[in-house]
C-alpha cells in the first residue's frame, strides 16, 4: 500500500489510520509514565527515554570527537535523556564506515574522556541528574569505508544487498573474524578508561556481527547452525568480558531481531521464504546473552538502513517508495520489541523506530512504557531535529509538531555521503545543504 505525507493533527487521528491499518500502535496521553526512573544492574536512569546510537561522521581523521560531534552530545545532555546511547565507535581502523567515524585508540581516550566530562557536568547543570552512557562498539563489516569508499568486509555472499556479486576476496576468512574480536579486547579497556558506564557489542543493521547472525550458507566455524553464526558476537563479548576491570562497568547490544530478508538471508525470519518474524532465535541469542554475560538491558532494532531503511527508520521521504504504511513499518517494529520483553519480563527492553510519529512519539513511547511492552523508548532521528524534546514532555506532557523531525532522511543522506550529520530542517544554522 503506497501512503501518503504525514498528515495527522490530533492524537486521535493517528489511533484512527492505526485502527484502519489494523496494526498494533499503543499511543497514550498520560506521558508522565516516561519520566520514572529505571534501574538496572549498577545504574539508574532518571527516566524511561533513551537517545539511540547517532553517527555524526564528524570525528577527527584519527578517530577522536571532533567540534561537531561535542556540540551534538552537549545538545543531548541539555535535553536531559536516561541513557545516552552513543554512535557506533570502531574497534579497528579498517572497520570504520568512513574516514570520519570514531574510532577508540590510546592516542585519544583523553579526548574521549574530557567530553564525558562535559555531557556529565551538562546534563548535571540542566537537569540535575546523568544520564547513563552506554559506547557502541562497531566493526562495520559489509559497509565499511575507512577511506571514504567501498572496502567491504561481509560475511558472505548476500544476493539481495549484492547489486554486482563481490569479489570472493572481500569475504572476511575464520582468522580475519578471529582478529576482530581480538580487537574487542583493547576496546573495552579504553571505554572503561574513558569513563563509560557500559559498552554495546554491536549487533544490528547488518554490520558485521549482525550480518553473520543470517551466515546459514557460510563453511567453517562462523556459518550453518546457531552456534557458529552466534560464535562471532559471543567471541566479541569473551573478549570483551576479559578486559572488564570495572564492577559497574556492563555489556550489552544493540540487536537487531529482525533482517527484513528472507532465509536463509535474513535472521528472524520464517523458514519458508515469506518474510515473517519468527523471533525463536533471536530471543535463544538474548537469553545466551544474558545467561553468560549478564547483559542488564538490551536495545532492539530492525533492518538495514542501506538497503530496506524503512523497516529500520519508517519514514516521509526517502530513495523509494516502500510498498508499506510507515504506521505498518512501526507497527512492526513495536511488536517486535514487546514480544521481546513479553518473553524476558527480568530483562528492561529499550525500544526503537520512534521517530516516525514526530509530535505524537511520546504518546507511543508512553503507550510501549505504560503498559510493559518495552522498559525504555530509544529516540533516534528526532535527538537531532529537537534534542530538547524530552524536557519539553516532562514539562508540558507534550511535544512541539514545530520541533519535530519530519523524516526526510536528509541526516541518513549526509551520513552515507560521509559528511557530517545532523538535522537539516530544524538545525540549518550548522546543517545546510
Ligand atoms: C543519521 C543517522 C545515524 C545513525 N547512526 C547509528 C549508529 O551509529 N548506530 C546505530 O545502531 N544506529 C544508528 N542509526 C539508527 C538510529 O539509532 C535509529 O535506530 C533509527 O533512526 C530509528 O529510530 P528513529 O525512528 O527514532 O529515528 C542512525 C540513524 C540515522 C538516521
């Protein structure tokens, strides 16, 4: 079904389409749900909103927080979130997803370090409180670009993100996996050093680790059952977990449930080549995950924003047109967020794809929140376009449609052009085209 622009006015309208669409959306007035506080492991978040990981590609050519990346998470303290979830931060030069992603090294943990300092004493200042900061450790496999072009390091051979076949060489071996998670190692030790409270072993939107959860055709230790397609994110958090000399230092992922591939292309997905969810093995991935590493939380996502983005990001515009509702792409993503946290009651969930609802996405979040289906609301898009946005819902209940990303995707667009991102409609004095 084609859609048309974003056109709701009221609350009502939007429980109208969703109603009309018949898909699950649990939208709520009472917003005051979100601002509860939420403990897990060692930590407590002041409230129930999260900001989500929000590559800026505007770090320094050796990796380090550039100005454009401080005054992006300056902004987020301002806003006041429970959880800062951090850009995707590579462990390995040749894994960045451009020349201007961050990447974690001796050199410029200080840096690192100094603007925790800032988003602390910021959201201190603002709001009384810190948010928890969770880095997001990433090898960016298929999509990585250290040079600012194409330098894959897939997991195997994936028709349906392959336009041209890649050559056999660019199809990382057993040994090359064996050294990345090596890597995870020294990244853990630098994310403590640089005062983080936590680190997500990346594992969504099909990145390396996520894109070998679907390796079903893929020979030798990485490929074929759950086992070995699992065997490279829990290599990553062995690693990991070795290096971890903080008590109230944790693990965690950022996972996607979900491909939007069939099989055997696509992880949890149906056997039988339609593309229904089937989350039998991405949950048996959660419990492993939290049985050997104790993870305390887990943030949920979808998709590939290269190839499907509007299962991962539903939106107004973008390079096509999908043959979905936006509401039904939503709708897909909190029900997959709720059958997870259905299924794990002990374990806080935090949900993503928020965005889509512009001034009515903390009524969604609300709605997931209130009634259980999700601990926390993970906020992507709209921490660019109004990060203030979680101060003006704790004050007034509400959020400004004058504020609110539009999801015209133009912040994906500069990402995958390599130059720094952010929101080009409500932020021009720094983003213009
Ligand atoms: C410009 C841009 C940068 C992003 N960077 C990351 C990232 O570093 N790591 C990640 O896991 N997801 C990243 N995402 C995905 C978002 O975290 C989020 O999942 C997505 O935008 C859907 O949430 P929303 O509807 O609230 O925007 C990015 C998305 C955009 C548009």
């Amino acid at each position: 079904m084609k859609h048309t622009v974003f056109h709701y006015h009221t609350l009502s309208e939007v429980k109208q389409e969703a109603e009309k669409l018949q898909v699950f959306l649990p939208l709520s007035e009472d917003t005051a749900t979100l601002f509860q506080p939420l403990t897990f492991g060692e930590k407590t978040a002041d409230n129930r909103i999260a900001f989500l990981p929000m590559e800026g590609t505007d770090g320094t050519e050796t990796g380090a927080p550039g100005e454009l990346t401080c005054r992006r998470y300056l902004r987020f303290a301002q806003g006041g979130p429970g959880i800062i979830w951090f850009e995707a931060v590579s462990t390995l030069p040749e894994a960045r997803a451009s020349a201007h992603q961050l990447y974690l090294t001796e050199e410029n943990v200080d840096a690192f370090a100094a603007l925790l300092n800032d988003i602390r004493e910021t959201s201190l200042r603002e709001n009384g409180y810190v948010p928890v900061i969770i880095m997001q450790a990433t090898n960016s496999g298929r999509y990585a670009k250290p040079h600012g072009y194409p330098e894959p390091l897939a997991a195997y051979h994936c028709p349906p993100v392959e336009p041209e076949r890649l050559p056999d060489e660019r199809i990382v071996t057993d040994d090359d996996l064996m050294r990345f998670e090596a890597a995870y190692e020294k990244t853990t030790k630098l994310c403590q050093q640089a005062g983080f409270d936590g680190m997500d072993i990346k594992c969504c939107h099909r990145y390396l680790a996520c894109e070998l959860l679907s390796a079903y055709e893929r020979e030798g230790l990485y490929g074929g059952s759950f086992e070995n397609r699992t065997r490279f994110l829990k290599n990553c958090y062995r690693a990991s977990a070795a290096a971890v000399t903080r008590k109230d230092f944790f693990l965690t992922s950022r996972i996607n449930v979900y491909d939007g591939y069939p099989w055997p292309y696509g992880f949890g997905v149906a056997r039988d080549r339609s593309l229904e969810p089937d989350f039998t093995e991405p949950l048996q991935l959660i419990r492993d995950l939290r049985e050997e590493f104790s993870i305390p939380v887990v943030n949920i996502s979808m998709g590939n924003p290269y190839q499907n983005p509007h299962v991962s990001r539903p939106y107004d515009h973008g390079n096509y047109v999908p043959d979905e509702h936006p509401i039904c792409g939503v709708s897909r993503l909190m029900s997959g967020i709720r059958t997870i946290q259905e299924a794990m009651p002990d374990l806080p969930v935090i949900g993503s794809g928020f965005s889509y609802l512009r001034q009515y996405s903390g009524n969604l979040a609300a709605g997931m929140v209130g009634s259980g289906y999700c601990a926390m609301a993970g906020f992507g898009r709209m921490t660019f376009a109004d990060p203030l946005f979680v101060r003006e819902l704790r004050t007034s209940g509400q959020m400004d449609s004058r504020k609110s990303c539009v999801t015209c995707g133009a912040c994906a667009g500069r990402l995958r052009a390599g130059i720094p991102a952010g929101c080009l409609v409500r932020d021009r004095e720094v983003y213009h085209p």
